[in-house]
C-alpha cells in the first residue's frame, strides 16, 4: 500500500471547473472519504487519481511516483464501481482474472491469484457463478475480488453502497470497514452519504462546488465545522441554523426570537464582518422546556418524530424549523407552546457573510 | 375475485369470452393480414401442385401432386442456382454486417462532422435500389462504365474491366452493389447497440488494463451478442428476398451465372408463365425463410445464452 | 426478290416462278373470302415489291375512311368501347403524339356517339397487365397487341373470332404472313394493324475508315462478320451491335434473322408450310449462325462486350456518338437519332450530326439458305365476353375497328415506326407523303416479303425470349461448346412443347 497525494489539482471543462485547486495527503493505509452532493467534484477527484481522465493543471503521486498522464493500468490502483461493473458473460472466476490475464501472467499465477484473493472474500463457493446469479452483497465481494487480485497500492471506491438496500447498506459498510482494515489497505472512497463517511473514514474531505471545504477526522468535522456548509451536511438530523442579526454586543436574533450570547460566544460574534451572524446547534445540545424558562426561545412544536430510541421535536420558531432530540417518554402534541434553551459551550457560530465559523 | 387455478383447460374459453373486446380490437388488423398475406399464401401452397402450361386457361390447370416439386429439386440447374443463393445470401450478409460493425464503431466517438458522416453514410440505403441498381450498371459498364474508364486511364489495364458480362464476376459485383446497398442498416443498428454499453463496464476494464481492441472483444461484442443477432437474422432474411439488384442489374445472366431463386422463380412465374412450378419454388424458399424467421424470433424473446468468454 | 406463299413464309429460288405466275392469276380475284389462292391482293403485284415499284403505286389511290366505315357500323350508332393498346410515350417523337391525337379527334368526329376508353400502356408493362387482367375477368373489350402476343389469349379461349371480312375488308388486303400470325387452330382471331421489319443500318463514315464501301452494306452474314473485324482492327470502334441479354425481347428480333438465314430456327416457321412441330434449333444452319456470333463475339472481340447483358437500346448511345458501326433495327431508329442529335449538346452535339449524316439503311444481310427478317407489326383483338369488364358492346368494337385497320388510319398510326396493315394503304396520298419525307422508308418497306414471323405458339414466348438467348449466352461466355449449346437448347424446347 502506498500514500496518495493530491497536489493542487484542477480540471476544467470548457469554462467549467470541476474540480477548483484541491490538495490532499491520504496516508498509507488510511481509510478517506470523499464526500459532497452531487456535482461537488468528488468522482471526478476519483477518476483523475485512477488515471481516467487528466487534470488540467497540478500532481498526482502515488507512493513516491509522479503518476500524471499514466495509464490506469499503470497506476497500480483498482477501482471499485457504483455498479460493480461485472463482467456480466464471464464467470466470477473470470471477473477475478481479467486483470490479470491483461497483465499477460501465466496461468498457474492467475489461478493462485485468483484463489487468494477469493479465499479473503469468502467467495470460493461461487467461483464458477455468473454476476446475474449472485446477490447484491456476494457481487460487491466479486468487485473487491477483482480489485485484490491487483495488488494495488490503493483502493479507489466509487459509492460502491448507493445500489443497496438500507439493510445491506449497513451491512456492507461494516464489511467494508473490515476489509481495510484486515488488509491495511489505503482507501480513497466517494459517496454522498455523509453517515458513510462519518462511520467508515478515518478522515473525511468534504467538497462543495470543486472546492475542498475541510479535510479532518470525521469527530472533528462534527464537532468544528469550519463553515455552515459543512456544518449544515455532516451530521443527521442536520444542524440547527439560525439566521439573525447582531443586535447589541450579546443579542443575536431576528423577528420573534432573540439568543443572549455568553461572553465567550459574544467575543467570537464580533468577529463577524457584518450585523449577520448564524448560530448553529446541534439536536442534542438543545433542551426542550414545557414552561418559560429565562433565556429561552418560545416556539411551537410542529411535529414530532418517535424513532423509538430518540424522539425528534420540530419546533417552529419565527420562520425557522429548529429540530430537538427529547427522550422517548416525553409526550407532546402539536402546536404545544415550548421553550427552548441553546447550550452555549456547544453553540456555533457563523459569519452571516462569509459563511465561516468564528 | 376469481383466482387462476391449476388447471387451464377449463378456463381457456371463459377467458377468451372475457377478453372478447380486446379480440374486436384486433380484428380489423388481423383482416387485412389474412386477406393480404394469408390468402396469397394459401393460394401459392394450392396452386403448386398443379401444372399451368401457357396454353391452357388457369381453370383448367391439372392436378400433378408434388411433381412440381420433384421436378425442381432435381433439375440441373437448381443446384447451380441454389449455390449462387448462398453464396449471394452469405457473403452480402457477412461484409454489410461487417462493414456496418465497422461504421458503428467509428461513429460511436464524438468527433467533428459525426453527424454530417452518419448521413452520409445512410445514403446509399435510402436511395431507391432500382435508382441504385441502374447507376452502378452503369459504373459497371463492360464498354463504356466509368470504373473501366478509370482503370484504362490510369493504366491499370489495357481494355475496360468486365464485371458484369463475364460469368466469374458478375455474382461478386452485385455483392459488391447489394453491401454497399444495405451496411448502413447494420450500422444504425449496432450504433444503436453501441449507446446501451454501460460507461463502467468500459471502465473498470480500462482500470484492469484492456487495451482498445480487448475492450471490443471482451466488453462490447458479448454485449451486443442480441443486437448482433437480430441484425444478422435481418439481413439473412433481406438477402434472400433481394430482387430488385440482381434483376435489373443481369436479369440472372450471362449464362445463369447471378441467377438466385428469386430470379429464378420470377423467370418462371412472369417470364415463362409457369406458375405451378413457380408457385412449388416459392413454396421451398418460404420454408427456408420461415425457418430463419423462427430463429429470429426465438433470439427476440428468448434468454440471452451467455458465452464463455 | 421473294415472294410470299399463302403461308407467308420465304419459298425457295425454285418455286419462285411458280408462284409468280399464280400471283398474276390471282390478281384479277381480288374478292373477300378469296385469300386462298393468295398474293397480289388489292390491286398490287407483290411479287415484285422493289423500292421503285412502291413508289410508283403511291398516291394513285383516294379514300373515303367515314364512307367505308359507315357501310359497316352506322355513323350515329351509340356506343362504349374499351381500348388498350400500346401508344406514344415520352421517348417517342412529336409526330407520333400529333398523330395518335388526330386519330382520336377523326374517331370522335366520325362516330359522335360512341365514346372509346382508352388507356395507353407502356410496352414492357402491358402484356403483363392484360394477363392479368384477362385472369380477373376485366379485359378490355378491344386491345392492339403487338405480333404473336395474342396466341396465349387465343389458346386459352379469351379472344373473339375476328377477321378482316367481319369490319368489311377482304382478307387479300392484308399480308398473308400477318393472317398467319392471328391464326389458331385454323380460326382467325384478330385483324392485322401494322406490319414492318428490320433492316440493317450503318455508319459510312465508320465504313470508309476501315476501307469498306460506305454506301453499301454487307451482302451476306459471313461478310458481315469480316466487315464487323474490319471495323474493329482498323478503328478501334466496334463493329455490329450485337444483343444478347436473357429475358429480353430485343434480342431474338435479331438473332433469328441470322439462324433463318444460314438454315436454322427455333422450329420450322422459315419453311414454306411450316407445322411447328420439328425442333430446327440445333441443325447445322443454326449451328453455324451461332458460330458466326462466337466468332465476333469471342474469337474477333469485334462486338460490344457488354453485349450480353445489352438491349438495343444500350446500342443507341454508343451509335449516335460513333462509338459502333452497324446494328440491325427499326424503320423508327433513323427519326430517333434525329431526336437525339436534337437533343445533343456541345461537341457531341457534332458528332450526333455527323452520325445522322452519314447513317444509312440497307436490306439485311442474306445466308447461305435466304435472306431472311423477323415479321413485326401488331393485331387488334376482341376479348370474349366473358373476360371483358361490363357489358362486350360489339357493334362500338366493330366501328373502332373498321376505321382504325382501313386504309388511312393504318398507314397514319404507322407513320414513323411501320407499314400500313391494310395494303390498301400503300396506294394512298399519306404513304406518298411518307416516301418522300421519312428517309429510308423505302428501303425498310422492301424488306417485308422477307419477313417470317415467329413461330405462332402460346410457347413462342419462352423460346424466343429465353430458351434462345439462352443459348446464346451459354456459347458466348464458352459455358458450353457451340455445338453443346445448340443441343442443350433444342432439347428444351422439345421439353417445352411435349411436356402439356
């Protein structure tokens, strides 16, 4: 296995920036995601390390190789697709040794090869099967098969899950995070599912718009979101935010609502370059008063979401929805008048501006 | 609400009494088919097994069994004509398929004037084939045709080149006119193939390290084994039925040489007033082509056997 | 000269005086119904049909077509009939068109009340159309066919027995070769419109290149064929427009002149009576006359290679821009070079001209057994009722017919293609006026006691049309020996007519 890195990378199309100055270093053996909606670059991050397209402009290294205007084939990295791209009239056995047949190896390698690396997936049974003939899960594992038998310095996985039902899903991601780590492997995975990210990375890229917007462990993403993008797409339900004014030194609010800011958070506030300022918190920083309490935002409920182990509470203050997690026994019902009170050692707070965490 | 049950019998005709509206629906067409296909075929299967000399009136045609047929099959010059048919039949079908393959995978790339090429390309299967079969009489020409003209002129031969006046090259011209007449069909066809080839597949093959041609061989010829198929059995069955270039072109001459079995029957029906024996032909070349036409269908809804590969 | 037999076909030098006496004899009886003691019927002598004495008889007679006709149909009589026949198309020259419109002016202003429908088919689509016509029961009621393709009709049951008498003309007003030609079963079934032949045309300009004569043609075939090389070697252009395309009708038009005239045939039609039972096509005249082609064709290379996938209209473009020396064909091929030199622009335009100048006509080369030419023309027919479309209005028919075969009429439809069917027209004002206008008329006229007409079967078609060229394919492309083919073809004929 071998670090990858990114350096200062761009790719136009026409007068289209796909993928706007993005540097990154994904260590050997480390497990990164790279993760946005849709558009935001990250498979086209993806296909420029693999070697299938070439960027306009920057390095790729893999190991210690400069490894521009290479082939795929010669980047000694495998891929792994959304569809699993199976050859669909070989058998599996054939599916694990077309890559190496197109290395020329001899036969009595390809079949040890081939068998290794089947053995690992526990895939041995199905050798002689055809893809229409396996199941979602087992036809993931004939794609890592045929990534493995390569021996690549990486792994590259284009959303490999987004195919799945939610059930498999959650099983093949655990098998996922297994199969790094059982091989060390250096893993550069895409998705737009920021839960997959968060639980299977050891550090995430979030992309927006060709730009790398924070590049950090996914608790750090969590706790420290560097902009309200980020904050508003890491984490389910998604941050709260609130759009207000400063008003004074320590008041933020705006229509119908206002927030006392602690000294700390009011020193951060005046940071800002404008009277806009965006407080973000999170579901389960927020407490949820049946009565007024002193410092607290009146609202009402709008709904309620019982998920068994957590209930969600949507809350209609002024024009925003605000989401607070209660336990379970708490019973409410719609339009009830309730108070909620904003933690402020967990407050985040945002220029209104520029959109950066201050 | 009723439940099928395992036994059908019972309720086939239950079933066509509830369908019967969806019957009316096709009535009309199914008519016309009848009155159209069905009776001249009926009537062909009929008359063949009987004798129509040109002297006698149709009513008084006689009744010979299968005589006619008899006749045909061990005639001389059936051998000669059915060798020209799969000859004319298998190689028109091989280079048009291969041509269009050719065509559809050049095409299957953006490049500059993509659009402009493919029409142009289409040309030669839109004209009409009587327009198509008279210029290429011309440019064939064994005095006069302009190949010969360019040949002489650039010193190539001495005298005009003789294609369709000479027993050895008169059924390989018209192979020549017919494939050019019909490869674009082919072509549209595999290009329409082509486009349902998943971008992955192309991919992760790149990703393993096939070259171009591995590609083609292991990804896009397996896929389009269906479109291939159907494409095939088309032509196949266009070939048989191709009247219209080798009439015009040598109406089966010089000597017999370009004669098929459609030429062959329409000698006999219109030429010769034949129509018994005509009618006991075309009945032998119907049964081959309903075969192929079997086939075809069976490709169209049948599952796709996988090849090793 | 020849002269003609009651049977129409070419009698031997011997019987020649014979025969000519007889024509003198019967000259004087001249009466309908009288056609069996044969030859100069209508006030002509025949026997001695020179270019000069044709001209003499023009213009020597005057006709009155309303009058005639009346005394056969009343004028005023009302009436439909239905009428196809093959007319002027757009190939054919001004005159024809001008013709066929005045034709039907004269019917309408002669007949007022009886209206014709028409329809003028394309040569090579109407025998097609009409068989299937007959077959759905909706002929028409009067259609004119071109010689020999009424037999099948004939044979079948689906013609009217028809003859001349019947529109009140004397069947010694017509060629007894024409009589011959509408005959089945010893009924008559139609009335003779139009006859001619071939003749031999050429290129004196070509003729004078290669050393030949230019103003007179080859006396004989064998000449033929040296004159034919002798185009070939010393200008480089082809000599004699051989034809020889399968499944045409071009092609036994001039292939069979040259089997009659060495001894051969497809049966016996060359010979005085003939019984169309005995297969002449592999006997050594025809044997010989197919050698004579191979010879051009194979040994010489002095006739078009194309020749065997030509009609003779891929014989036109290469005549008229000088490219070939001589071709046998219509009375008709002169006024068409006219036409197209016409038509003909920039340099070729020159070289049209120059071919039309030096062209020529000239009486078909003559063989070791006659001089021989294919009888053409065309017959009118009635349908029999029962394959007619409506109602068979006889007494229209009869009026169509009587003024379309008399004298006038048959030589004006005639004008630039043919003779008047009807002999009558040879005395007439019109025929003068074509003498002197249409060049080589007389010539072509002159070949007409050569003529024999095709053997008058329903299988004449498959013979000629295929079993011939045939042939002749198989011996020009060396497929088999010219003996082997010769024997191939006899025996299927003999196939053909013994098989029902």
């Amino acid at each position: 296995m071998a670090e990858v890195r990114l350096v200062d990378i761009v790719k136009n199309y026409g007068a289209f920036t796909a993928v706007d100055h993005v540097s990154l270093t994904i260590a050997d053996g480390e497990f990164v995601a790279l993760v946005g909606p849709s558009g935001c670059g990250k498979t086209t991050s993806l296909n420029l390390v693999a070697g299938l397209i070439e960027q306009t402009a920057g390095d790729i290294f893999i190991g210690d190789r400069r490894v521009n205007g290479l082939d795929p084939k010669d980047r000694d990295i495998a891929m792994v697709f959304q569809n699993y791209a199976l050859y669909p009239n070989k058998t599996v056995f054939k599916n694990l040794a077309f890559p190496l047949k197109m290395r020329k190896l001899p036969r009595a390698d390809i079949d040890r090869k081939v068998r290794a690396a089947a053995k690992v997936l526990d895939i041995e049974h199905l050798l002689e099967r055809r893809p229409r003939e396996l199941s979602g899960g087992q036809q993931q594992r004939v794609a890592l098969g045929r990534a493995l038998v390569r021996d690549p310095r990486a792994f590259l996985m284009d959303e490999p899950l987004s195919n799945l039902d939610a059930k498999l899903r959650g099983q093949m991601r655990a098998e996922l995070k297994r199969f790094h780590q059982d091989l060390h492997a250096t893993v550069i995975y895409v998705t737009h599912d920021q839960l997959e990210a968060v639980t299977m990375a050891d550090r995430m890229a979030v992309m927006n718009g060709g730009k790398l917007q924070q590049y950090d462990t996914p608790a750090r993403v969590f706790s420290n979101p560097v902009n309200i993008f980020v904050a508003g797409f890491v984490g389910s339900p998604a941050m709260n935010l609130l759009y207000g004014l400063m008003e004074g030194a320590n008041r933020v609010g705006r229509d119908g609502w206002a927030v006392e800011l602690s000294a700390e958070n009011a020193g951060r506030a005046a940071r800002a370059t404008g009277r806009e300022v965006v407080l973000g918190a999170r579901h389960s920083t927020i407490a949820l008063h049946r009565e007024h309490v002193a410092g607290a935002v009146p609202g009402r409920v709008y709904t309620v979401e019982p998920t068994g182990d957590v209930t969600f509470v949507h809350v209609r203050v002024a024009q925003t929805i605000v989401v607070v997690s209660v336990a379970p026994s708490v019973m409410l019902a719609i339009d009830d008048p309730v108070w909620l009170g904003f933690d402020q050692n967990k407050l985040h707070l945002f220029d209104g501006t520029t959109g950066d965490a201050l | 609400m009723s439940v099928s049950t395992a036994a059908r019998e019972p309720n086939v005709f239950a079933r066509i009494v509830r369908h019967r509206a969806d019957y009316l629906y096709i009535a009309p067409a199914l008519g016309v088919m009848l009155l159209v296909i069905g009776y001249p075929i009926y009537d062909t299967i009929y008359l063949s097994f009987f004798n129509t000399p040109p002297s006698l009136a149709m009513a008084d045609k006689i009744f010979v069994g299968t005589d006619n047929y008899v006749r045909i099959l061990t005639s001389e010059a059936f051998l000669d004509v059915t060798i020209n048919t799969l000859i004319w039949t298998a190689f028109s079908t091989f280079f048009a398929f291969a041509l269009g393959l050719g065509a559809a995978l050049a095409l299957d790339r953006q490049f500059v004037g993509r659009g402009l090429l493919r029409g142009i390309l289409l040309i030669p299967y839109v004209i009409s084939a009587v327009a198509a079969a008279y210029i290429w009489r011309w440019l064939y020409h064994s005095d006069f045709g302009v190949i010969g003209a360019l040949a002489v002129a650039s010193g190539i031969t001495d005298r005009p080149i003789n294609f369709l006046d000479n027993v050895d090259t008169s059924l390989p011209s018209l192979i020549v006119v017919n494939v050019w007449k019909e490869f674009s069909f082919a072509m549209i066809m595999m290009l329409a193939g082509l486009q349902t080839v998943p971008e992955q597949l192309h991919r992760a093959a790149q990703v393993d390290g096939a070259g171009v041609f591995q590609r083609f061989w292991h990804i896009t010829m397996p896929h389009l084994k269906g479109v291939t198929l159907v494409t095939v059995l088309l032509l196949l069955v266009a070939n048989l039925n191709s009247f219209t270039i080798p009439w015009i072109m040598t109406a089966g001459g010089p000597a017999g040489s370009s004669d098929i079995w459609i030429t062959a029957i329409y000698q006999l029906a219109f030429e010769r007033i034949r129509f018994g024996v005509a009618s006991a032909y075309s009945v032998i070349l119907f049964v081959v082509m309903m075969s192929m036409g079997y086939f075809y269908v069976r490709a169209l809804t049948g599952k796709d056997e996988a090849t090793p590969g | 000269m020849a002269t003609f037999d009651e049977f129409g076909g070419l009698s031997s030098l011997g019987r020649r005086r014979l025969l000519g006496a007889a024509a003198a004899v019967g000259m004087a009886a001249s009466m309908p119904g009288a056609a069996r003691a044969a030859t100069a019927p209508a006030g002509l002598d025949t026997s001695n049909w020179t270019p000069e004495y044709i001209a003499s008889i023009a213009g020597t007679m005057e006709i009155d077509t309303a009058a005639e006709c009346a005394k056969v149909v009343p004028l005023n009589t009302k009436g439909r009939v239905t009428y196809w026949y093959v007319g002027p198309n757009q190939a054919s020259p001004q005159i024809d068109h001008r013709i066929d419109a005045e034709f039907w002016a004269a019917f309408a202003k002669t007949y007022p009340n009886i209206t014709v429908e028409k329809q003028n088919l394309d040569y090579n689509q109407m025998l097609n159309k009409v068989r299937t016509a007959a077959l759905g029961n909706a002929a028409p009621m009067v259609a004119k066919f071109p010689i020999l393709w009424g037999v099948e009709f004939a044979a079948k049951g689906q013609l009217m027995p028809l003859k001349p008498e019947d529109v009140g003309f004397g069947s010694d007003e017509f060629w007894p070769g024409a009589l011959k030609s509408v005959m089945w079963n010893g009924k008559s079934y139609g009335i003779p419109t139009n006859n001619e032949t071939m003749g031999l045309i050429w290129n004196a300009a070509l003729f004078q290149a290669a050393g030949l004569d230019p103003e007179k043609p080859p006396a004989t075939w064998d000449d033929l064929v040296l004159y034919s090389k002798a185009i070939k070697d010393k200008t480089g252009k082809n000599g004699y427009g051989l034809v020889a395309r399968t499944n045409a009708g071009n092609t036994p038009f001039r292939f069979m002149p040259q089997l009659w005239a060495y001894g051969g045939g497809a049966l016996d039609e060359a010979e005085a009576r003939p019984g169309y039972k005995s297969v002449y096509l592999n006997n050594a005249g025809s044997k010989a006359a197919l050698q004579a082609s191979f010879d051009m064709y194979v040994r010489d290379r002095s006739v078009p290679v194309s020749a065997l996938t030509n009609t003779q209209n891929e014989n036109q473009d290469p005549f008229i821009s000088g490219q070939l020396g001589m071709m046998i064909s219509h009375p008709s091929e002169y006024a068409f070079m006219l036409d197209r030199a016409s038509k003909a622009t920039g340099d070729d335009k020159k070289t049209a001209e120059m071919v039309v100048a030096n062209m020529r006509y000239g009486l078909v080369p003559k063989g070791p057994a006659r001089r021989a030419i294919v009888f053409g023309g065309s017959n009118a027919h009635v349908f029999d009722a029962k394959v007619v479309d409506g109602k068979l209005d006889m007494e229209a028919a009869r009026a169509l017919l009587a003024f379309s075969t008399g004298p006038e009429w048959s030589t004006k439809i005639a004008w630039t293609n043919s003779n008047p069917g009807n002999l009558r027209g040879f005395r007439t004002k019109w025929m003068k006026e074509r003498l002197e206008t249409i060049k080589f008329l007389n010539v072509t006229t002159s070949m007409l006691p050569s003529g024999i007409p095709f053997p008058v079967i329903p299988e004449s078609g498959e013979i000629m049309n295929i079993i011939v060229p045939d042939m002749l394919q198989n011996a020009l492309t060396k497929k088999m020996s010219v003996a082997a083919a010769a024997d191939d073809a006899a025996r299927k004929v003999k196939a053909l007519l013994t098989s029902l």
